[in-house]
C-alpha cells in the first residue's frame, strides 16, 4: 500500500509538476494571508502585518526549494533539469568540449578495446560443457619442468583415479600427415588422442560416431575422426563420407565421425586419431609426449584433484622407482593453460590503458577546474537564488558525466577501430577462443568507465567550485582570479600526470630495448636467404630404407641443380619450426644412468651438408658425408654444449655415446662438434643438441632447407613443381623463409610492445597538453605582472627561463615520483624482458630525456607569449 | 553543522506535527501556531521546516492535504492524518518512550 503510494506520489510530482508548484505557491500565500490576519488582528497595521509575515516567512523561493528538494520525483525531475542544463552549457563551449570529449574518447575506446578482448580470452570462459571443472595435466620432475605425460603412467592414472569422470590424453604436439587418393596429395594436420578425449570435452560429432574404448583396445581398429572443414573441402559434406577410407602417408583410416564446425581442442588438426596399442607413442615409462586432460566430478575440487594424483604418483615412484621417482603430474586450470602465454601481455595492456584514461581524466579534470574559476560568478548567482549546495553539486556533476558519457560514445567507435587493426595482431589466434567483439559486456563496460570517469573528472571541480561565499562571489567575480587551492589542484594533476607517464615510458622503453635484444639475437645459424618446408614419402611406396635414401637423395641434387639455389639439406626437425624431442645421452662407456639422472639433447638426424647450407659453424672434426649410410658404422654429431656436457674438456671425436630411444640399437660414434643453436625458441638459451645421420636413422618426413642467394619465397614455386614431378603423392608443405619463422617469434612481442609505445606517446602527449594549459593559464594570469617586468627592464631570456622553471617546478616532483614507480612497474613485467635488467640504465635516461623535451615543448609556446605580452596595453590598464 | 541540528530535530518535528493533526485537521500555520502554543513557545516551527516537512510526510502518505475555508473564509490547505500516520504515530511516541526512558536512566544514574 504504502509502496503503491510512493509509486503514486513520484509519478504526481514527475508528470504534474506544475499543477503541484502551483499548489506549493497556492498554498504559500495562504499561509501568509493567514499570518498576515493573524498580526493584524492582535492589532498591527496591515503594512506592518504584511512586512512581519513576510519576514517570517523567509525567502518563498527558498522554501519552495526546500520543498521540491524532498520530492521524491525531484531527483529524477532534476534530472533532466540538469542534463538539459549540461547540453546547453557544454555546446555554448564548443572549443572546451570538444578538445576533453577527444581527450577521453581516446581514452575510453582504448579502454574498451583491451577489455573486450581481455574479456574474451581471460575471463570469459571456454566454449565447453562446465569448463571450470577440466584441467590438464603435465608432468613434473622433482617438483619442476612441466612437460609431457608418459602414455603408460597415464593409462595407470586413468585406472586408478577417483576424482575425474574422465581422464583422457592428446599429443604434446600434431603431426604433419600426407593424405592421398584425391585428385593430388594433401597435407594435414593430425593429432593422436585417447579414446574419451571427447567424452571428457562432452562434445559429440555432427555425424557418424565418437571413438569408443573398443577402438583403443583393438588396435587394429586405424579409424579418425575428421574436421568439420576438411569434410566440406574433401567430401563436400556429404554424410557418406563416414564410414570411407582414406590414406595418410600410407597407412588406410576408416573416418567414423565428423567434429562440429568451429570445434577446435588446443590444437587446430584436420585429423584425430587413436593412441592404440600400434602407436608407437610411449611404449615405457620414460618416454613422455602426452597432454593430460580431465574432467572432474562435480564434488571434486582441484586441490583434492592434486592430494590424489599426487598420491597415485607416490603409487608409481614405488613401484618403478627406476622411471618414476620424483615424477608426479602437475594439474593446472584448462582455462588458464590457454591463456598462460598472453595473460601477462593482456593484462600490462589493460594496466596501461587504464592509466593513458587516468592521465586523461586529469586533463579533463584540469579543464573543468580553470572553467569552474570563470564560472564561479554563476554558481554564486544560483546559489543565492535558493540552490542548495547539494543540487549544485549534482548540476555539476551532471554537466561532467554528460561530458564523458558523450566520449564514451565516441570512444565506442574508437575502440572498433582500434579492435579491429590492433587486436588482430594480437597472439590470440592460437588459443581456440572466438574472436572479439565489441558486445554487450564491452558496452556495459564503457557506460562503467564513462560515468566512473565522470564523476572522477568531475567531483574535486565542482566541490572547489561550489564551495564559494556567494556574497563574496558576486561582489567581486570581476575581479576573482584564481584561489591558491585551484592551483595547487592542477598543479597536482600535472605531477601526477608527468608520474604515469614517466612510468610508462621507462616501462616501454625496456620492452622495446628487449625486442631489439630479441631481434638482434644470435641464433647460432643464419636465418637469411632460407626457404624452408615439410616433404613427406607415403611409407608403402618407399618400404625400404635404400628406397627412401634414393628418393631424398636425388631430391636434394635436383634441388640443388635449380638456379638460385645454392645449397640444400634435410633435417628430421626443422629449427625453431618443429619444437621438442630431446633424447638421454650418454658416453658408451658409461653404464646407462638413470632416465632422472641423464643428460638430455635435441636429438635431430640431417642430410650431409646441413651445417654448411643452414651456416651452423663445424667447430672440429667432420661433417656427416655421403658414406655415413645404413650399412657403416653409426655417427653422431655433437652440439659443444652437449660435447662440453659429455666429454668435459676433452675431445669427443673418436668416443663413442649411447642414445636412449633411439631406432639405431648401437653406440654411435662421435665424427664432429658444431656450435650451438637455438632450436626451440629465441627467448631459450641455446640448446644442447645431437645430429644423426638421416640414412643410418631413418624416416619418412623430413624438413627441407634450401639457401638461395635470392628471396626464398620465389623458389617456392620451383621446388614444389619438382616434388610433385618426382612424386605426385608427395608434398612440399608449409613453406616459409626461415626470416619469417624467426619473426614469428617475435611478432606477439612486437605488437604488444609496439601498442605500449603507442600509448605511452598518447600519454606523453596528454601530458604535455596538461602542462601547456596550466603554464598557459599562468602566462595569462601573470600578463599584468609580465608587463611591468618587461617595463622595468626583464629580458625575454629571463622570462622565458621564468616560465619554463615554472614547469620544471611541476614536472620534477613528477619525474621522481615516476622514477620511483618505474621500478616496481618494471619488476611486475620482468617475464616479457629479454636481455636486460628491469634497472636498465638507457630506459630510464631516455625516459628523463624525453619528458625534458616534452616540458620545453610544452612550456615554450606559453614562454613566447609571455614574452609578447604588450607592456604598453598593460600599464595602460593598469 | 547546522544540518546535523535539523536533522536530529526533523524526526521530533514529524512526531510533534503527527500528534498535532491528531487531534484536529490544521492548514499549515495553524500546525506552527499549536505546536508553538502547546510547549509554550519552546519550539518555533519556521515555514522553512513546515513546508518541507507536510509534503514529506504527504507523499509517505500519513498525512493528507485537502483545499477548504478557514475560520474566517479564507481558503488554506487543510492536512489530515490518515490512517497510516496513526499507525505511524504510535509507532514514534513508542520510540519516543523509549529514549525518554534511557536518556533519563543516564540523569538519574548516581
């Protein structure tokens, strides 16, 4: 009832205001009539009567007020007031509202911007069923190093388990794998994966069926589940295509289902195909090269996840304490495995931007503090026409909120355009998220950030500018000039201002030293002038070894006879391209240590002649030759990593090793030392590496390496038209210079640097138009002063010097305070550096050097016009 | 400062202004007048608080407001108090009690 009223009442006070001042009024000056005949009836004239009523009446207007003020329509009434009010001020101000809408447009869009996409890659979860309750699982040893799962510790996980509905397992990585009987060869991406991958993941194919434990337990079984995408481009969507065959590098699958469209699982792969017991993936214990996903049951959280896989792998270290002691498997977050490669990245961008909007808003805050000065004969006339000070303040804050709001409408389109250039340059592409857009979220989140900016700009100008004496105000707004509180105010705006940015910059300036570091890295080959790229043989057309040999043997010279090139090689792995495989190694007259106990390399087998072509310098002895083949005695090459680790000082040519899990069952011996090279990545330290011979190990699909004295990518053409010639079921994949794989690397790094350069300038920039409005506001302020320098003699040289150590004395305490903050700043991003210190001396001298340039940029313009000041127009109004 | 005063006052101006109408439908000075009266002149109700405080205490909707004719035919708005300020009447003079009581407590301790 009494709601229902209350509704009743704020829809009066709304939609009849009028009627209801018009009784307010009625009402008023009955009550004054009344008083009045009251007086004149305890014998006062009517005059006199009148007078006295009045007095104690007060101001009508002011009681009027007062009683509109307890409506509870009048905020809302107000309202509207005030927003009317807003526009009609802030268009009579075109040049002061567009230079802050600008200012905070680029300050919200960009805002926006990042957190849509942070939005979308960190906190809106994956596009699985109940997400939060899978994880994935790595192997630790001794507690560190998370890497692959061996298949038979998994399979005993999988057992023995109690907290997971499911555990399944997918490759560490995908294979490239060569499809024929179509009209040419293709090349796809496959991965092997449990049977129960899906099941765990709770997605079914479109058509056909998903794997079955059966599948796995036959082995026999060869069957694949396809992408939505290859069964439109391969079978034109046809549902018949479950249930037919194809070939991948030889061996016949039966296809049974085909994956939704859109549905990718960590890797993007054309193929799924089964771990059975044919694979050989991990036959032992010490052999790892899974991933391990679950899903837990739903009473099940994960620190019980971890105490029971824990506790299992306890189980296995005594069992096999050979393999297992100290191995135990790590379970992390799904969603945070995806993410972990650019959650730091995101969020140093999210933290910059949020600071570019806070330098922002201290200029727009800056702006309405020197127009709440001029304005203050205003505020005062409203004041003394009954506004409270509370409805003033609201008025106030209105006009600002309007102002942002209208920014954050700009910003909206500021942050598609910026979405759209910069976030596609973004390493997210790989982490099987939807593409961002701008959405709901984003928009609820820019209104946020506008009104919060609002009132953030809004609330210390119009606490300053209505706590005035209106007698005062009026009295003198003439000749008011600024109060020592205002300055002191935008004076605190600049140093802060001049603080943010001098921490950005610094922060910027190790990232950017980083990525030059990173760029001039020495990879230990030279990545210039090579074209690189997969060939792979389908294994039944080349059964034997001296077949294989033959093939890639007369590839290579056919290569090396087209012109432009002027070496070529093959290589099992592809540096910097295939990552991973590092085998334990050990002198063979040595007993095998234990798996914990080895020392591990890349293990790589080459061509002769790979050294030469990729330009990996030979330190002793010789390379792999021609007569390296499958009927000699078995050769290795050392990395001098690996020899130092191995033989010491001494010299390996002529000792012998050992390889664990490697095809070739005897010692090799040691033929040659070359230097170290950065196989795996440029952030890693160089690797310690082995090189076999390809003839005397084997394999159906190696890397090929051509240098060309030319630009790699034209002989692109010229190599694949030989593959094909020599074999049409053969392929020249994924070809790219090895300049652009280097830069790969890199291009995540760059743009993310690139985009904080980016916003540290907006922000230099800001900054300066800060310090330039308050020096120049003072210039103006001072002009009479100047004027009267001048006349007494003051050259422009000392009142430039005035003017400019007028800046200094606001951008010093800002500049120490910036260098203070940098650090820290610095030491929260230590991950994304490379090569140097977060103390690193050159940022932070640069970043000095450039705010300097920037305080004599910005004060020069209001130093000249000090020094313009007419010294005749002075005195004369003086 | 001020403000701290008014309010502390304006829950008492409420009660004072609901047991006035109580008793008998007033226009607007007539409530300053009786409350004036009735403590002997110890609370002035000035129109500043008057006003403010009916058009509250209508739009909760204890109090009502009518147009009629004064005791000597002028035209005043006339307030009423409505079922739901009685009830809101006994619940204030229960509090009022209330503190009475405890604030006396205190001046009498030893």
């Amino acid at each position: 009832m009494r709601a229902y009223r209350r509704i009743i009442s704020t829809f009066r006070s709304l939609f009849r205001k009028e009627e209801l001042d018009r009784d307010l009024d009625e009402e008023l000056a009955s009550y004054l009539e009344l008083l009045t005949a009251e007086k004149v009836r305890a014998g006062m004239s009517l005059e006199q009567a009148r007078r006295e009523a009045r007095l104690e009446l007060g101001g009508v207007e002011q009681v009027k007020e007062k009683v509109r003020e307890r409506r509870v329509g009048y905020l809302i009434d107000t309202f509207f007031h005030d927003l009317r009010y807003a526009a009609r001020t802030l268009r009579k101000n075109v040049g002061f509202t567009a230079v802050a809408i600008v200012i905070l447009a680029i300050g919200i869009g960009a805002s926006t911007a990042l957190f849509t996409t942070i939005h979308a890659v960190l906190l809106r979860s994956i596009p699985f069923d109940e997400p939060d309750r899978l994880v994935v699982g790595r192997k630790t040893m001794d507690g560190r190093v998370a890497g692959p799962v061996s298949r038979v510790d998994y399979l005993d996980y999988r057992e023995l388990t109690e907290s997971f509905e499911e555990l399944a397992a997918l490759g560490w990585f995908t294979q490239s794998r060569t499809m024929t009987g179509g009209r040419e060869a293709q090349l796809l991406r496959a991965i092997f994966v449990t049977w129960n991958l899906f099941k765990t993941l709770k997605v079914d194919p479109i058509v056909g069926r998903s794997f079955l434990l059966e599948d796995e337990q036959q082995g026999d079984g060869n069957v694949v589940l396809i992408d939505h995408g290859l069964w439109q481009t391969r079978f034109g969507g046809e549902p018949g295509a479950v249930g037919s065959t194809i070939h991948l590098d030889g061996f016949a699958y039966t296809i049974i289902g085909v994956m939704p469209r859109g549905f990718r699982f960590l890797f993007d792969v054309d193929v799924w195909h089964l771990i059975d017991r044919d694979v050989p993936i991990d036959r032992t214990r010490d052999s790892h090269s899974l991933l391990v996903v679950g899903r837990m049951k739903p009473s099940v959280q994960i620190e019980q996840a971890v105490v029971e896989t824990g506790a299992i792998a306890a189980g296995l270290a005594e069992a096999y304490p050979e393999t297992n002691r100290g191995k135990s498997l790590w379970l992390t977050d799904l969603h945070q495995f995806m993410v972990r490669g650019v959650s730091l990245n995101l969020q140093l961008l999210m933290a910059t931007t949020a600071l570019v909007l806070l330098i922002a808003c201290a200029n727009v805050a800056g702006l309405l503090l020197a127009r709440g000065e001029r304005r203050a004969s205003e505020i005062a006339m409203r004041a003394a026409l009954g506004a409270s000070r509370s409805r003033l303040l609201r008025q106030l804050l209105t006009e600002s909120v309007v102002l942002t709001c209208t920014a954050g409408l700009l910003g909206i389109g500021v942050a598609y355009l910026l979405q759209d250039g910069l976030l596609r340059l973004l390493p997210i592409g790989g982490l099987g998220l939807e593409r961002p857009l701008v959405n709901s979220a984003a928009l609820a989140f820019t209104l946020g950030v506008s009104i919060a900016s609002g009132l953030l700009v809004g609330v210390i100008p119009a606490l300053r500018g209505t706590a005035l004496h209106p007698a005062r105000q009026l009295g003198s707004a003439r000749l008011f000039s600024q109060g020592a509180p205002s300055r002191r105010l935008q004076r605190t705006y600049v140093v802060m201002q001049v603080a943010i940015s001098i921490a950005l910059v610094v922060g910027s300036g190790t990232l950017i030293r980083s990525l030059a570091q990173l760029s001039a890295v020495d990879l230990g080959f030279d990545p210039r002038g090579l074209l690189t790229g997969e060939v792979g043989i389908q294994e039944d057309d080349y059964a034997t070894p001296a077949e294989r040999d033959l093939f890639f043997g007369s590839l290579l010279e056919e290569v090396q006879a087209l012109p432009g090139v002027s070496s070529a090689a093959l290589i099992s792995k592809l540096p910097l391209r295939d990552l991973g495989t590092d085998w334990p190694v050990w002198p063979a007259d040595q007993p095998p240590p234990t798996n914990q106990a080895s020392f591990f390399a890349m293990a790589r087998w080459v061509s002769p002649g790979y050294f030469e072509t990729t330009g990996i310098p030979l330190v002793r002895g010789r390379d792999i030759s021609e007569s390296d083949g499958a009927n000699s005695y078995p050769v290795i090459v050392l990395s001098e990593i690996a020899a130092r680790s191995l033989f010491g000082e001494s010299d390996p040519v002529g000792r012998t090793v050992r390889v664990r899990f490697s095809p070739v069952d005897q010692p090799f011996l040691v033929i040659g030392v070359v230097g170290d090279i950065r196989l795996n990545g440029l952030r890693r330290a160089p690797d310690a590496a082995m090189y076999m011979s390809a003839r005397q190990v084997g394999g159906s699909s190696m890397g090929l390496i051509v240098r060309t004295s030319g630009d790699p990518r034209r002989l692109v053409s010229a190599v694949d038209d030989l593959v094909e010639r020599k074999d049409p079921n053969v392929l020249f994949a994924r070809p790219a210079s090895m300049a652009s794989v280097v830069d790969g690397w890199q291009a995540g790094f760059r743009v993310v640097v690139t985009a904080l350069s980016l916003f540290s300038t907006v922000a230099l920039i800001l900054t300066a138009v800060g310090l330039y409005g308050v020096l120049a506001y003072h210039v103006n302020q001072r002009a009479n002063e100047i004027g009267i320098r001048l006349a007494v003699g003051a050259s422009s040289g000392q009142l430039v010097r005035m003017i400019l150590g007028q800046g200094w004395t606001m951008v010093g305490p800002g500049l120490l305070l910036g260098l203070l903050a940098a650090y820290p700043a610095t030491l929260l991003i230590r991950p994304l550096l490379y090569g140097i210190e977060p103390l690193d001396a050159p940022a932070y001298i640069a970043a000095i050097g450039i705010i300097a340039l920037v305080t004599t940029l910005a004060a020069s313009l209001p130093a000249r016009r000090a020094t313009r000041v007419n010294v005749v127009d002075v005195l004369a109004k003086q | 400062m001020a403000d701290g005063k008014t309010d502390l006052l304006r829950g008492t101006l409420d009660m004072l202004i609901l047991k006035t109408l109580s008793l008998q439908p007033l226009h607007g000075l007539g409530v300053s007048q009786r409350i004036e009266q009735v403590t002997g002149g110890v609370f002035q109700v000035k129109p500043g608080s008057l006003f403010p405080a009916l058009h509250r205490l209508e739009q909760e909707g204890w109090i009502e407001g009518s147009w009629g004719e004064s005791a000597n035919n002028r035209r005043a708005k006339y307030y009423t108090l409505t079922a739901a300020g009685r009830r809101r009447l006994g619940e204030e003079k229960r509090n009022w009690a209330q503190v009475v009581l405890a604030i006396t407590k205190v001046l009498e301790a030893t």
